[in-house]
C-alpha cells in the first residue's frame, strides 16, 4: 500500500498494512439495531453473507496498547534479533482509546480505561424532521452525567507509523480540535461526540438551500 510525501500526491514509499495503529478519542457509540449478525442469502450459490451488527471497539481487543507494542522489541541493544522479532514486526500495531461513551449494549476495548460504559439506560437517537429542517432526538445526554473526555490535539495523536508524519494542518501547524459540530468552542469539560454542549443536539443540524 502506497503512503504520501506530507501534503502532497507524491508517493513516498510501500508497506504491508499491519493493521492497527487506530486511534479512537471522545466518541459515543450506541448499539441502536439487534448485535446479532443481519444475514441475507445469495440468490445464485448455498451461501450466506453476515453482516457484523455489534457497536464498539471491542473489535480491537486483540491488538496491543503502545506499551505492550513497543515492550516486544530490543529497543535497549544495538545489535537486535531479528529472527527473533520477526512476530512483533509483522504484528498487529498499536490501538489507542479514551474518552468514549458507550450506550444500548455498546462494547469498550477491553484495554480502555478512561472511558463510560452505560448499561442500565435505553438510549435513543433519531434524526427527525421539524417544519422541514433536520433534527436530532436522543436523551443520550442525560444519562453522559459527569462524564467529560480530554481535548485532542496533534501531540495526543502521535505519529501515524507508515509514513511516520504528525496528524496536522496542511500548513504543517498543529492541530486542536476544540471546535464542535456547530463551530462552537468546547470548553474545559470536554463532552464525547459531536456536540460541546448536550443542549445543542436539539438545533437544526443543517439547512437545504436550493
């Protein structure tokens, strides 16, 4: 797989894709539909299809922190084992996971510690439609209570490990998300999702101007 030159459409190089090397920060999953698998039939063949339902990033429970990563090499000698890393070269990569809310049956990695898992309340969300505009319906945010995540900037987010290039601004600045959704800027308690405050979930999400 081909990875850029920074900003620009220059191949760089190629690598293997290892897999990994996700970051999820501040996010809130929902288990809206049924977890069991949505199955549909090939009309031609005997075969079956299954369509994987379950929210959360519980499917990255097999891959290791940064720390169990990095901890498989002989980072401390400057004549390693190769033979002997071969496993932990061709491994999964590293997964990184804070601040998310979980709701409805959601599933945390099991490896996340700074994050909410809610399983005593039904959340709801829906996108209705009022006089014509479309609007968010969920009581999610009453049950997020005290719960608040950290800001994410370029230094949280590290450096991707194919090309070894920052998360940044096409200008090479830094990047702060501390904007929300509706550009208003999040404060010192940061919510998880899109909305810097619970009470904005009820605005119009967009306006079709045609």
């Amino acid at each position: 797989t081909p990875y850029h030159i920074p900003h620009r459409t220059e191949v760089m190089g190629f690598m293997t894709i290892l897999h990994g090397d996700d970051r999820f920060y501040n996010n809130i999953f929902v288990q809206k539909w049924p977890a069991q698998p949505f199955v549909t039939r090939r009309d031609t063949v005997e075969i079956f299809d299954e369509e994987n339902r379950e929210v959360g990033t519980h499917v990255m429970d097999e891959y290791p922190t940064y720390q169990e990563w990095i901890a498989q090499f002989d980072m401390d000698t400057d004549t390693p084992d190769m033979a002997k890393l071969e496993p932990a070269h061709f491994g999964h990569l590293p997964v990184w996971a804070k601040g998310n809310a979980y709701f409805n049956g959601a599933k945390s990695w099991k490896k996340e510690t700074d994050c909410m898992v809610d399983t005593r309340h039904q959340v709801q969300v829906e996108v209705e439609c009022q006089n014509g505009k479309p609007v968010l319906s969920t009581n999610l945010y009453d049950f997020l209570g005290d719960f608040s995540a950290a800001m994410v900037h370029s230094d949280v987010l590290g450096c991707a490990f194919e090309p070894e290039e920052r998360f940044e601004n096409p200008d090479g600045t830094s990047i702060t998300f501390d904007r929300d959704y509706f550009g208003r800027h999040r404060g010192v308690k940061v919510l998880p999702g899109p909305f810097a405050d619970g009470k904005d979930a009820e605005k119009i999400l967009w306006t079709m101007d045609f």
